[in-house]
C-alpha cells in the first residue's frame, strides 16, 4: 500500500518531524490512534511490519474522489482505521462523481449561501480555490463535531512537519499525505488505476473566464507545489499547461 523511504534525505526528515507533531497530540487522542499512526510512520521510515486489525478509532476524511483524498481513504483504512469518506456537495460536481463516492461510503453535506459566496469571490476576481477548501473543510469539521469523530483528515500534500498533524479546537486535524511525505505520483500509484491529470473544477474553469487573472494563481499555487516537492517537475508542467489551455 504505502512503501519505504529508502536514501530520500527529504522525505526522512520531514517522517521524523511527523513524529514529533505525533508527540504533540498524543494526549488528545486514543492510545491506539496514537500507536497505529506512530507504527504507519515507522512503517515509512523503516519499513517495521505492524497489526493493521481493525480499531475503534473512526476519522471524518474530508472526500473529493480526487488522487490525495482517494488514496489517504485507502491507506487510512489499510491501517485499520474506521474512515468515514465526507463529501461536500457542490454544484459543479457531475453525478458521476458523487456515484462513485458512494461505493466508498461517502456521506454528503453541504455548504449554505456556496454559490453567493464563491460568486463573490469571482466577482472580486480573487482566488476562488482557497475559499472554497476552507467552507468544505468547516463543513467536514461540523460533521465530526455532530458525530462526535476526534480526527479529521484531509489529503493535504504540503502541510508536513508540525503542521501535519495538530490540535485544531476541539479536533485533532491530520493531513496524512503530509504525514506520511507522499508526493502526488506516490499518490496516484496507490490508486492502481489510470488517473487523467488536470488543474481546476468546471468551476474554476468558467470564472477564469470572466477573470483571467485566476490563471496566474492557477500557476502559482502549482510552482509552490513543485518546490514543496509535492509534485515534481513532469506533472507540473502537465497541469500548467492544462491551466493555459483554458
């Protein structure tokens, strides 16, 4: 599911850094939540075997069937984590999508006023893409609260280190692709199957329309990306040249 880190200085470091933010919270958590992420880390860095039976430990992951979301819900599972896929539904969302959510047993939300806001942004001609991930992970937060679920998860690529894992109010947030150092391609491999790259929602793809100026954050939420180490310099070009296309 997940491989070793052999000779990679980065990723090492920054496992070891996953470690210590692990110490950080391990108050707030389970015993067992605490010894199985603790062994997935170890797992990465050492490749130490470990018992992946199933826990009593449910996590709200915040679910989008893209490439990061799609393989922490494996993995996390794989560890023997009860995960609870949730998936905010917004208007841009084909069907499709939201049927194929459901064979991983998606629960659906929702965000009130989505589209008056987001307008809003467009109308400013200000990035859309930020706003939008902080209602759909409020709203991800709201449902853990409700069904009173201790960690939240997301498939952040770049919050690594000390901000991978942390004490967020009441909740316990984990980016585990950051957690674990998974780059985008180690991502895409998980999912064993062909995954069409390509930057934006049909969303995001009209309002650049109306402002083309989306474009430049397009790019340059993609080179930060790209020197985080996140992605590397093939699907960079990829995506940024999907971005231009538009």
């Amino acid at each position: 599911m997940i491989e070793r880190i052999k000779d990679d200085f980065v990723k090492s470091y920054r496992l070891q850094q996953s470690l210590e933010a692990l110490e950080q919270v391990k108050g707030d958590i389970s015993e067992e939540a605490y010894q199985r992420l603790g062994d997935l880390l170890r797992y990465r860095l050492y490749g130490e075997e470990f018992e992946r039976s199933k826990i009593d430990e449910k996590i709200a992951l915040a679910f989008s069937m893209g490439s990061d979301s799609t393989a922490s819900l494996l993995i996390l599972r794989w560890a023997g984590f009860e995960v609870i896929p949730v998936m905010v539904k917004l208007p841009q969302m084909r069907d499709v999508v939201l049927f194929r959510a459901q064979s991983y047993g998606a629960v659906f939300v929702e965000i009130p006023n989505y589209m008056e806001i987001i307008n809003d942004q467009i109308q400013k001609r200000a990035p859309i893409c930020g706003k939008c991930h902080s209602m759909i992970m409020d709203a991800v937060k709201n449902y853990a609260r409700k069904n009173r679920i201790k960690i939240v998860a997301s498939g952040d690529l770049l919050s690594f280190g000390s901000i991978s894992i942390y004490k967020d109010g009441d909740l316990i947030k984990l980016n585990l692709p950051a957690f674990l150092a998974i780059d985008k391609r180690e991502a895409i491999k998980i999912l064993s199957r062909k995954y069409a790259l390509g930057f934006g929602c049909s969303l995001w793809k009209g309002a650049i329309k109306n402002a083309p100026i989306l474009k430049r954050f397009g790019i340059q939420r993609v080179l930060r990306e790209l020197r985080a180490g996140a992605i590397d310099k093939e699907i960079a070009n990829t995506l940024i040249r999907d971005i231009l296309k538009n």
